[in-house]
C-alpha cells in the first residue's frame, strides 16, 4: 500500500470532474479552488494571448462540463470566454482557439448560453485561417439552428441571425462570406429555412465579386430540389381511363384489322392523355420565391453582359437568366440577341445555348424577336453544308422554341422546315417529322394538305391564340356529354321504390325467369356521344354551360368527360373518310413539357451516329481481356536452366529437322502405331501428374 500513490484531486482534473459530476456539493471547495486557479492563468493569458497554454485549456474544458452544477458560479464564464475569443480570436494559437470553442459549444448543448450572440460570435470566427476550426464550427452553426427550429420555427432568432447573415454575404473575408452561403443553403434544403427571405438572401449573393460564392448561389437556384420529385403513379384509376377500358370496350365486337389499328391509336392517345395530365413538376421552389425576379434578371444579365469570368459561369448565368425568364415569363428582349451572338454549329456548349434560348421562350414574348432567335437557328444549323447531327439539334430547338411560342414561326420557314421528312439522314427526317406532329396539335392550316394527317375533331378545334390571348371558359370542356338535370333527387326519391319493386319481384319471378337490370354502359355512352356529335358547335358549349353550373359533378362524370375528350382524337371530322396516311412518331416524343426543358430534348437522335476508327479501336481493345490464365504454365526447377533438347528441337530451323529420323518415320506410321503412341503419351503424362 506504501507504493500507491492516493488521489490527487487538485492535479487530477478528469477524477475530480467526474465526483463533482456525482455530488456537486460536497467538492464545492476544490471546485472554487481550481475555479480560482482558472481567473489567475486567465490574467496571465492577457498580457501574451499568443502564447499556447495547455494548463488554461485543460482548466477551460474542466470548468464547462461542469458548469451546469455549480450555475450561481459559473454566470459569468461563458461571458468571458467569448470575449476572449472575440478580442484575441487573430492571435491565439490554434489550438488553445479551438478549446475555448469546444468549450463554448459544450455549454450551448446544455442550454447555458444564448444561441444568438453565440452564432453571431461564430459567424466571426469564420474568418480564421483555420479550416479544421471552420469546419467544426461549420458543422455546429447547422446542428444548432436545425435544434432550435425543431419543435417550432423560431422566427425571433431565425430573422436575428438572417439579417446578420445578409452583412456577413458581403464581408471582405471571401472564405467567410463562401461559409455562411453554405450555411444557408444547406439548412434550406434541410426544410429548416425554406422561406422567401433566405431565398433572397441568397439572391444577393449572385452578384458578388468573388467567384466561390457567385458559382455557389447560381448552383443553388440552378440545382433541383430532391424533395419535391412526384411519382408518376399518384392519379387514381377512377380518374383516367386505363388500357383496360379500351380493351374491354374493342374485346366484344368482331375482330377486324380495321378496329385493331384503331384500338393501337386509342392506346396512343390514351398515354398522351394522361402524360399530359400529371401534375406540374417545380423542379426548384426557390425560384419560385423570389421577391423581384424581373429585377433580378435584368441585374443578372447587365451583369453577364460585362462579365469577365470564365466561360462556365458565363454559362451558368444565361442558364438562370433563361429559367427565370421562361418560369416568371418575363420581358426581357435584350437576352435574344445576346444568345443569338453565340449560335453558330463551332460554338462551345451550342447545345445548351440553345436549350436556353428554348426556355426563355414563352407566349407573351411578341413574335417578331422570336422569329429572328429561329431565323438564325434556320441559317446557321439547318442547311445541307452541315452535317446530320447538326441539323438535327437544330430543328428540335426550333421545335422546343415554337412549342412555346407558336406565334414566331411563319409559315415560309414552316414549308422549308417539313421538307426536310424525305432527307436522307434519319436523324433529320425523324425530327422534321415531330415538328409536323406538334404543327398538327397547334394548328394544322399552317402544314401543307398532304402533312395534316387524318383530320379529327380534335384538331378541327385546335388554333393558335394571338399574342396576349387569353382562353379562358366558362364552362368544363367536354361536359356536354353528360345530362342537365341532377340526378341526385331522382335517385333518392326512387330508392325506396327501386327497393320494393325488387322485392315483389322474388316473388313474382320465382320460376326462374331473368330479371332486366338497367345499368349505365358503353353502349350508352356511345349513343350520348354520338348524339353530340351531331349537336352545333354552340350547342355543345351552350350545354357544357348548363351542366358545368347547374350540379356538382362527381368522378364518374369527369371520367366520362375524359373519355369524351379522348373520342375526339380518335373519331374522324364530320365528312371526313378515315384514308388518310398517318406518320408515326415515337413514344418518347410524347413527353410533356414541364417547366424546364432537359438537354435530351434538343440532343436527342433517333438513330446512332456511326463511331470513328478511333473509338471502335478503344471499344476493341477495352472487351480484349488478359489471357494470360489461359497460357500454359511452364514450371522448371531452377528459372535459370537453360532449355532442354526437346524445347530446342521446337526452335529449330525446318530444313536442320527435314531429315531425321523422327520426322522422316512420322508419315510412315500406320493408324494402329498412331493410336499405340498416343496411348502412351497420355499414360506417360497421368503418371506425370499422379507424382
């Protein structure tokens, strides 16, 4: 027992944390003692804050795990270490700096300090050289805020510490400027401060002159919001009108090619419909949530236009530029011809030049601007000098462009463009064909007869509004299928009859004849389509009026609306025979548009472009595998033996061996001699391999 050493509380700090931890009240002294030891190395630490001090940081971490025992002490440390740190946080050593923020962090977990002045605090600290310091802070500053607004928003601190974020995006420090962009983008996508105010925070940010934090902020608002993805099977079946319907609906006539071609286009059409009504995708909300945008996008372009960055974020700035023009439909005629500057097929990135110049098109753009963005797409991309792939991406970004501003394409270039479906290359033909497709929706007077396809209802109505239009009905389109009167009454006052009716019934029908149920049925709906089909174009939508005002229409209505609706596609124009040649378009050119456009859109080819020598020779050699496993392995006792007389006679000149003995007996050997002496090599070598 001489030998152990017994416990030494006042040098021991770790055991002595852990019995104050236990019973606070009974190490009060030798607390206060080492709490006093604390105040005197403080003093000393003023007069040369430079210096590192391991006693000071041991005393430092000590005192805040256990703070929370001795409160009445302690109300004043947390104070103090932040003044320390704000005073001297330039010239401390980095060490002892990131004690005393471990120190503090420790005593926010335990909700002695408050949260504001101690991330305000943080926020300055931001601007040491030190990226292991940064970093921890970094992580905390999220981790914290993320717990305020746990339970509740904490609108108090959030607006507090927002508004001093906004003076600390335009800090001089560019690394701490770059870190509170950080902080706020990454607690926006965390759903912690997803609102309008760090949205235009953020905002101000894109006109900074550093480059690290304007890439930051573009890449915010040009990223996509994972969160808000929908998936595609949301509708309910009762909603659209599924494949079964039709199947079942073809199934009971006669079998015919005629009705098997028409049920093919019903199930086109079918999946057209309901591409078209999903519901609208917002790739980015934060767009969406910006105060001014069209401020916003003259700011951003006066500023790409004396832009002196690298042609990436010149590239990033248009691409806003354009998502907020197309999303906000916003005037800005300038951007036209500043993007027209950099349409030519030798361009860099042309091919997103031109998806931006699609998505800055919409409808109450006036037309004339437009039309010279396609004139020079047309002049520049779309001549036979040029290769397939070129004209191509350029009829699909003319396609992308009228598909959102109709009113640009004139009907010359619209002749020149659809000759194009008999070029020789199928990339070019492939696309002339689905701008024929889409003039066929939007407004089939435009094409040639021969280019109109089939005409159906459907495209008797279709017109292009003029600029500044507005359709707007008062009625449900289509609800002219369905009857005035609502049958809400009627059912309820015959319910009871319906009832007794089929209780007689049992009686009277007890040798087993049938019973007539009347129910609603295809054939009725066809019978009420057909009708309507011969009603005047007023009629019809004096009707629709009627109906869409006079009762609550339930699912089963609309579904009969759709159907109606998708009739109009298929059934031929009044006096129109069904002989007309259609095109086929593929499936994916189906797709509706959303708010963006995707780079597909304008890239896409229909068929492969041939590879060139060099990349089938690295296609080659990339499938040739190592064969080394397949070489017979030579295994010699000593690696440095030279070769034996058997491997040298393999070597050996033809005309040294051409009269030997083995190879002059090798012919004359009969077939019964053949098979002996291949008996023994094989038996020669089982004893070889046995050994």
């Amino acid at each position: 027992m001489s030998g152990r050493q017994g416990n030494k509380l006042p040098s021991n700090l770790p055991q002595l944390q852990n019995l104050v931890k236990r019973d606070p009240a009974s190490y009060t002294e030798e607390f206060l003692q080492q709490y006093h030891h604390y105040q005197s190395h403080v003093e000393i630490f003023t007069f040369q804050p430079d210096k590192p001090s391991k006693e000071l940081a041991e005393l430092v971490m000590f005192l805040a795990q256990v703070a929370h025992c001795y409160p009445e002490h302690m109300a004043n440390f947390p104070q103090q270490l932040k003044e320390l740190l704000s005073y001297h946080h330039t010239v401390l050593d980095a060490d002892l700096r990131m004690t005393f923020c471990k120190a503090l962090i420790l005593l926010r977990n335990k909700n002695l300090i408050n949260p504001t002045s101690l991330l305000e605090l943080f926020f300055q600290l931001l601007r040491c050289h030190d990226k292991l310091l940064r970093k921890t802070l970094y992580t905390h500053i999220v981790s914290d805020i993320k717990n305020v607004n746990a339970k509740h928003k904490n609108n108090k601190v959030n607006t507090t510490l927002q508004n001093f974020m906004y003076t600390m995006l335009r800090d001089s420090n560019p690394t701490a400027a770059k870190i509170s962009l950080d902080v706020m983008i990454e607690l926006y996508r965390r759903n912690i401060w997803n609102d309008a105010k760090t949205v235009n925070v953020i905002t101000t940010a894109c006109f900074s002159k550093v480059t690290k934090v304007l890439v930051a902020s573009l890449k915010f608002f040009l990223g996509r919001d994972e969160d808000e993805k929908q998936d595609s099977d949301s509708e309910s079946e009762d909603d659209v009108p599924t494949a079964r319907d039709l199947m079942m609906r073809y199934a009971t006539n006669k079998k015919t090619t005629k009705r098997k071609k028409k049920l093919e286009k019903a199930m086109k059409v079918l999946k057209k419909q309901k591409k078209k009504s999903k519901p609208e995708v917002f790739n980015f909300s934060a767009i969406h949530l910006i105060h001014d945008p069209q401020d916003f996008a003259e700011k951003l372009l006066k500023q790409l236009e004396n832009c002196k960055e690298r042609f990436e974020v010149k590239m990033m700035l248009m691409d806003l530029i354009s998502r907020l023009v197309g999303i906000h439909e916003l005037f800005l005629f300038n951007y036209y011809p500043f993007v027209q500057r950099f349409l030519q097929p030798h361009q860099r990135e042309v091919t997103k030049i031109l998806l931006f110049a699609a998505q800055a098109s919409h409808q109450l753009v006036p037309p004339e601007i437009i039309q010279s963005v396609l004139m020079t797409i047309a002049n520049n991309f779309v001549t036979d000098k040029n290769s397939g792939e070129v004209m191509t991406v350029g009829i699909n970004a003319i396609k992308e462009i009228t598909a959102r501003c109709p009113l640009a394409m004139t009907e010359d270039l619209l002749q020149d463009l659809v000759q194009y479906k008999t070029h020789k290359n199928k990339n070019v033909m492939m696309s002339a064909r689905t701008l024929i497709h889409l003039f066929r929706s939007l407004n089939p007077e435009m094409l040639q007869k021969k280019f109109r396809g089939k005409p159906t209802e459907a495209s008797l109505e279709a017109r292009i509004h003029e600029y500044g239009e507005l359709d707007a009905k008062d009625y449900i389109p289509g609800a002219e299928v369905l009857d005035v009167e609502s049958q809400k009454e009627k059912g309820g006052t015959q319910e009871e009859d319906g009832w007794e009716s089929a209780s007689l019934s049992e009686d009277d029908n007890e040798d087993g004849e049938w019973i007539d149920v009347h129910h609603s049925s295809d054939e009725e709906q066809q019978e009420v389509a057909e009708k309507v089909k011969s009603m005047p174009i007023e009629e019809r939508k004096a009707k629709a009026a009627a109906v869409s005002t006079s009762r609550l229409l339930t699912q089963e209505d609309f579904h009969k609306i759709r159907l109606a609706q998708l009739s109009k596609e298929l059934n031929s124009a009044p006096g129109k025979a069904a002989k007309r040649k259609n095109i086929e378009i593929d499936d994916e050119e189906e797709e509706g548009r959303g708010e963006l456009l995707s780079l597909r859109d304008i890239e896409h080819l229909h068929k492969k472009p041939k590879s060139d020598k060099e990349t089938r020779l690295a296609t080659a050699m990339a499938g040739k595998t190592d064969r080394k496993e397949f070489v017979k392995k030579k295994t010699r006792i000593n690696p440095f033996a030279s070769s034996s007389n058997k491997e040298k006679k393999k070597h050996k000149n033809f005309m040294m061996m051409r009269y030997s003995h083995s190879v002059r007996t090798k012919n004359k050997r009969s077939f019964r001699e053949k098979q002996l002496a291949l008996r023994d090599a094989l038996l020669k070598k089982r004893k070889r391999l046995l050994k």
